[in-house]
C-alpha cells in the first residue's frame, strides 16, 4: 500500500522516533508548528476518523492514553499541550493514516497563543 505512514511503520522511510510498541509509533513531524510537534500514529491502516469501526474503539482509548504518557515524558502535562486530528482535504488532513498531531513547548509556559499558533496545523 502506498501510503507514508505505514512506510514508517515497516521501516522503509525513516522517520524521528522517539517511541515505539506493537501497536503504535510516535515520530517528529517533519515539518514542526510548534517547538514539540509529535505524530502518535496507530500501525493499524486506518484512513481517517471517518473510517472508524466499533472494533477499533479499545484502540482509540490506547491512543489517547499513549498521548497522556509521551506529554508526561515530554514534560509538558503541566504546562499543557494541543491534540489535533485533522479528518479529510477539508480538515486539512493531508496523510491518509490516522494520526494524532502533540504540539507544544511554547513559551513561557503562561503564554498565550498567538492566532497563528491557534491554527490547526495543515488548515488553511
Ligand atoms: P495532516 O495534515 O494532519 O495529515 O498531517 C500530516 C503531517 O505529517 C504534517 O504535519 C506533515 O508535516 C507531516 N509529515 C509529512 N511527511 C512526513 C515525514 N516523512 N515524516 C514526518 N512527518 C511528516
Ligand atoms: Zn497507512
């Protein structure tokens, strides 16, 4: 199949990652939006949140817990970080494999985001 993510996933492009189980990886994204821009990425070929099915919903509860523990380890749980999943062209999403965008690292840590930074990443 050609699609980057599971090119990753499979070793064949290399990628930044910083973390990796049976079922998920976690890499830089390439073009960062923010200081800490990660990109926790299910190994399942999933297109989108569109194509979501009832079996995949233990899954998606595994993907926001790894979210919560790479924050953790990233140390911005405190000081707080944005989850973003863009679904489709219209939602600026541009790699058909689900993904969840972890953007952080702004600071200070009593920062308020900017209307740029605001912007989902990938929206136009
Ligand atoms: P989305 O627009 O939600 O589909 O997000 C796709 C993200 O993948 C973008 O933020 C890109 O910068 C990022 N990206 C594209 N190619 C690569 C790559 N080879 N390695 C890491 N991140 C990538
Ligand atoms: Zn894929």
């Amino acid at each position: 199949m050609n699609c980057l993510f599971c090119k990753i996933a499979k070793g064949e492009v290399p990628a930044e990652i910083i973390y990796e189980d049976e079922k998920f990886l976690v890499f830089k994204d390439i073009h960062p939006k923010a200081p800490i821009h990660l990109l926790i990425v299910p190994k399942k070929h999933i297109p989108s949140i569109n194509h979501l099915e009832l079996r995949d919903k233990e899954l998606m509860g595994e993907l926001f817990l790894l979210s919560q523990k790479i924050a953790r380890e990233k140390e911005v749980a405190k000081k707080g970080y944005k989850l973003v999943l863009n679904v489709g062209r219209g939602g600026g999403q541009l790699i058909d494999h689900l993904h969840l965008h972890l953007l952080a690292g702004w600071t200070p840590p009593t920062h308020h985001p900017s209307e740029k930074e605001r912007n989902i990443p990938g929206m136009p």
